[in-house]
C-alpha cells in the first residue's frame, strides 16, 4: 500500500517537477538573453554622444589645417581647451569640461569651479587608441565636480552624469596630445535608458509567457501522450501476466488432473464391487436389518461411487472443448438437486436461493458446485434434525458471495488455526474436505474463509471475484448457453 501511495505521489510530482524546471530554464534564457542585449544597447546609448563628439574634432581639426599645420592646433594646453570649449558648444547640456594631458593628468578646467580629477589607466589606454571613451553616473554627487555648492550650479545635488573623453592627437605622429572631458548632465539619457529597460523587460516578459505557454502545452500533450501509452502498456503486461498465470495454472491443473484420473479409475471398479457386495449381502440375510453402521457403511459406499462419477465428470468436461454459461440461478438450482437427498434423510431444513444477477462458465461452475457441496454436506450433517441449513448467493460490491450458514455447534476454537489444513474432523474423518475445498478456491482464484461462528452455528463464504463473472449480456455474446443435459446434475 505504501509502494502504491509512492508511486502516485510520483506519478503526479514528476510531471509538475519536469514543467517547473522548463519554465525555470525558459525563464533563465530570456533573462540572459535579455540582460546581454540590455547592456549592448546600453553600451552603444553611453557612447554614442562620445563617437559623435570624436568626429566632431577631428572634423574641426582637418577644416582648420593641413597635414603640417595639425600639431599647431593642439600645441598648448590653451588651444586645446579653446578646441574643447568649441566642440561643448555643439552638445546641449555640457555642464563642465576638463583637459588632461596625455599621462592622464588634469591640467585645467571650464568652469573654473570644476574640481580635479584623474583618468583611469584603462580610459587612457582606450583613449591612446584613438576611441573616444564614456562613462555613465546613474547618482552622481555635483560637490565631486564642482567647488561651489550644488545651488549655484543650477542642477539637483544628485543627479545622473555623463562624462565623455575625446583624444586629441597629433595625426603626423599619431601620438595622444591631450584629452577633452565634456560633463554632460545626463538625465535625457537616464530616461530613455529607463524606457529601454521598461520596454525589454515588458517585451521579455511577453516572451516568457508566450514561450512558456506554448511549452506548457506541448509537454501537458506530451505528458498526457506518454500517460495513455503507459496505461497501453500497463494493461499489455497485465494481459501478459495473466496470460502466463493462466499457463502455469493450466500446467499445474494437466498434472493434477492426470494424477486425479488416475485415482480415481483405479477407485472406480473396486467402489462399485463393494457396493454390490454390501447389497447382496444385505438382501441375502447376512446383515440384520436393524444394524443401522452397515445401513451407514453402505449409504457412505454409494456416496463415495457417486463422488467418484461427479470428478470423473468435471474432468471430463475440464478436459473437453464445450464451454458454455451458467447463471447463479441455475447453479443454486443443481446445488440443491444434490444435496436435498441428504437433507431428507437428516431431517434438516434446506434452503437454497440465489439474489444475484449473472453467469459464470460451465468449468468453474464445476469447481464452485464441488466446494458448496462439500460445505453443505458438512452443514447437513452438524445441524441437528428440524433446524435449518440456509444457501445463500448474493452480490458484494462486483463479487457474487455464496453463504452457507448452519444452525450446528460451531466450530472448535482448537481447530480454527488449522481450519484448512487435514486433520481431524468433529465427524469422525480426516478433515480433507475444507482442504480440497480450499485448493479448489484458490485455483480458481476465488476466496473461501468462515465469516461467522459461534455456538448457534457458522457461516461459510465463498466469494467469487469479478473475472470469474459475467453480465448476462456479456457471457451471451462470449459463450453460448448451456445444453439441456449439462444443467441436469450428473447422476
């Protein structure tokens, strides 16, 4: 039970599990995806007043001289910030420019209230490359670039900062003169990087859904898919093992058949000899008409040679090929046509009905016939005279449940463990019968216990499972109906 609560917490986790983790990796790709592109974008909007500035005052210095007169242009620090100052008016919002000589060191600033700095050795190395170099402060301080307080600026005392670096360079030598900083207040910038991160994110997002939509789906159908064919499979290997089961059963039912046959042909001839010889004597006068254990001897003589001719029958229709259907009604019906004889001469009442609906086939009726016999010639003979013995056939549920229930002693406690077991019996026997009735059951598949005892009486039960049973209409289109004589008990 708990292998089977196991498996159908993993049969309904392992699906759950496996979309969870297509969602997590759907979802970590499109973030990735969209955070590199993110930082692309990103990249090309810091730099891009940077290259348009480049080009700017490289413009400037080929309009205003020739290859020799170039160096002229940018030879002090004052015609390098005059450079600067007429590249910054081209851009809107420069709020500050810086000149650092080519080791990165500051020289001079515009404004004169702009503070020092330095540049990095990684800026001045992209610098020396002739590439303009930018660098976004999404909150920057104003007080880290200018002297006066943030009042007098004009601008907030935090706010978002741009500061592009434009090489100057010699173009004879190609050698780095100076660098030009322009500080541009960057909030244009900072809203539209905003509006680039809305737009990715919410495009992402839309992707994400879409992505993980159209995968849920396919791995529910794929899942689903896979659930039919396991449920295929399930019920393959379920026919399979049934298949085998009902091989290994047949195998087992040949061998126990051939011993059984030959049994009971050698018990056949000397049967019928002892039971003609008990008659002669007893018409011939050698037995006195009042000794009731001859009359006993010779009544359980004729019920072993008709025992004897019921197994040779249920072989011989075991063996055969006619298979036909048998409703409940009818086996109640043969049931009590064998055992209401006994019945008679017990001086017990009998009582057999069925209140089921349904049919089973001619060979396990055979079998189920030879265990109720069995209970209820057991019933007959504990009940004491003028009580009653009851046959009942119901239904539990999907089973048909056959009771036979006594009005004897009950059961010994001392022989309840070894119920099924041979041993011996209150009657005088070797206690076979409930054994041999209980293999029977089993070979069938059936179930055979004692559901009640106690001094007024027990009740045995032998429940006959669903595969054993048929609708009407089923067992009428897979079987045909018995034959006159098969419904008849054998004599």
């Amino acid at each position: 039970m708990g292998e089977l609560i196991l498996q159908l917490k993993s049969s309904r986790v392992m699906p759950v599990a496996v979309l969870v983790l297509a969602l997590a990796i759907l979802g970590a790709t499109v973030f990735l995806g969209t955070n590199h592109l993110r930082r692309q974008v990103r990249h090309q909007l810091v730099n891009h007043d940077g290259e348009i500035l480049s080009a700017v005052a490289e413009a400037r210095q080929l309009a205003d001289g020739t290859n020799g007169s170039w160096a002229s242009l940018i030879a002090s620090p004052a015609d390098q910030l005059a450079l600067t100052l007429e590249i910054s008016q081209l851009q809107e919002g420069v709020l500050a420019v810086r000149l650092f000589d080519a080791q990165g060191r500051f020289v001079t600033a515009f404004p004169p209230s702009v503070s020092d700095s330095s540049l990095a050795p990684q800026v001045l190395a992209e610098l020396g490359q002739h590439r303009p170099s930018s660098r976004y402060l999404g909150a920057a301080r104003l007080t880290d670039v200018f002297l006066l307080p943030p009042a007098e600026t004009g601008a907030p005392e935090n706010t978002p900062l741009l500061e592009v670096n434009i090489p100057l360079h010699d173009h004879s030598s190609e050698s780095l003169r100076a660098v030009a900083q322009l500080v541009l207040d960057a909030r244009p910038l900072d809203a539209a990087l905003a509006r680039l991160d809305r737009h990715l994110w919410m495009q992402s997002a839309i992707a994400f859904l879409a992505g993980g939509g159209l995968l849920s789906a396919a791995l529910i159908w794929a899942y689903r898919r896979l659930q039919k064919t396991n449920i295929l499979l399930q019920e393959r290997t379920d026919r399979l093992l049934r298949a085998n089961h009902e091989l290994v059963l047949a195998a087992k039912t040949t061998a126990v058949g051939a011993v059984t046959s030959h049994l009971i042909h050698g018990l056949s001839n000397p049967l019928a000899n002892l039971q003609d010889f008990m008659a002669r004597s007893a018409r011939n006068g050698g037995v006195s008409p009042d000794d009731t254990a001859w009359e006993q001897a010779l009544a359980d003589t004729h019920r072993m040679r008709a025992l004897v001719q019921e197994v040779v029958r249920v072989l011989s229709e075991q063996k055969g090929a006619d298979q036909y259907a048998i409703t409940l009604s009818e086996l109640a019906d043969i049931l009590g046509s064998k055992v209401r004889e006994l019945a008679r001469k017990t001086g017990v009442q009998l009582e057999v009905r069925a209140d089921a609906q349904g049919q089973i086939s001619n060979r396990d009726a055979n079998l189920v016939l030879l265990v109720l016999e069995n209970l209820v010639t057991n019933a007959l003979q504990v009940t004491p005279r003028d009580r009653q013995v009851e046959v009942r056939i119901r239904k539990a549920g999907d089973d048909a449940v056959c009771e036979v229930a006594d009005q004897g002693p009950g059961f010994p406690a001392d022989l309840l463990p070894r119920l099924f077991t041979p041993c011996s019996s209150t009657k005088g026997g070797n206690g076979l019968g409930l054994a041999v009735s209980h293999q029977l059951t089993q070979q069938m598949g059936a179930k055979l216990e004692l559901t009640s005892n106690s001094p007024a009486g027990c009740v045995f039960a032998l429940t006959l499972p669903r595969p054993l049973l048929m609708s009407e209409a089923a067992s009428t289109a897979e079987l045909p109906q018995p034959p006159t004589a098969a419904a008849s008990p054998a004599p």
